[in-house]
C-alpha cells in the first residue's frame, strides 16, 4: 500500500502515537492508518523540494520557519517552493496543508506565503478551547470552535 499523506517534517516533531490515538478514537486500525503516513524529515526548502517528487496524497509540510534557516535569500527560496507546492496541488488535485507561526498580527513570510495560499486559517488559544478562524479568502470568513486532545482536532461542542 502506497501512503495517501506525505508528511514534510522540518522540527522533527512528527510522533506516531498521535496517529494511533486518533486512529483507535476514529476506529481505524493503527497500524493501516500508520502506512497510509509517510514521513520525510526536511531541513531546507531543497529538501522539502526534493521530498515533492513523492507527494502522491495529502501533503502536509510542518511547518515553514525552519526550513529557510542560513539562507541567504530565504523569502524568495520559501516563495519559489510555495509556488511549486500550489501549482503541483491544483495539477494533482490534492490538498496541501502547511503550518506557520502567526505572530503580531502576520504569518512568518509575509507577504510572499499569502500570495500562495487559497486559505487562511488560524488557530487561537480562548478558554481551554481553540478557536480556528479563517480569515482568507474574505468572502468565506467564519469560525469554529474546536478541542486539540488525544483523539485528533474535534468540535468542542462535542
């Protein structure tokens, strides 16, 4: 069985226990959820690039900052490498899903990671619950309320 996730690691926080909580909470055996990952540790954007070539399903790349770490052009490379992850997503037809730190009000990369970017959601800590709110694009802006636990990303509602 080939994976249906290519998961792009920059910080080495990729844990396999999460996939099993969540796959035993959703009533999936672990160990087929666990092949249905692969997992790729990249440092550089040209790791992450070359990781690409195996992107077959969902791409998950986790997450930006690292990967531009000692270069000299860091923006532009991350820019080149966003680009190709869009245009490989619309050419596959697969989603992509790719993690970022938001502080001050912006994305790391900004301007140049929203200009690849079909929307935007971000997560925020209010009263023991995350609150994920898409603010991009504009005319599907909303929120949801939602629990991080062992059992994966659930409504917190529910």
């Amino acid at each position: 069985m080939s994976a249906r996730c290519l998961y792009i690691d920059t910080e080495g926080t990729f844990r396999p226990e999460r996939i099993v909580s969540i796959a035993r909470y959703r009533g999936i055996d672990p160990d087929t959820a666990l092949k249905g990952v692969e997992v790729i540790e990249a440092r550089s954007v040209e790791d992450a690039a070359w990781a690409l070539v195996r992107w077959r399903g969902l791409l998950v790349v986790d997450s930006l900052p690292p990967l531009v770490g000692g270069l000299e052009r860091p923006l532009s490379r991350l820019a080149a490498f966003l680009g190709k992850v869009l245009e490989l997503s619309i050419r596959l037809g697969q989603p992509c899903v790719v993690t970022n730190r938001w502080r001050g009000g912006r994305c790391y990369g900004d301007p140049y990671v929203c200009a690849f970017t079909t929307h935007r959601l971000v997560l925020k800590p209010h009263g023991g619950i995350i609150v994920a709110e898409l603010v991009y694009p504009r005319a599907m802006q909303g929120a949801a309320r939602l629990r991080i636990c062992e059992e994966g990303v659930l409504d917190a509602e529910g």
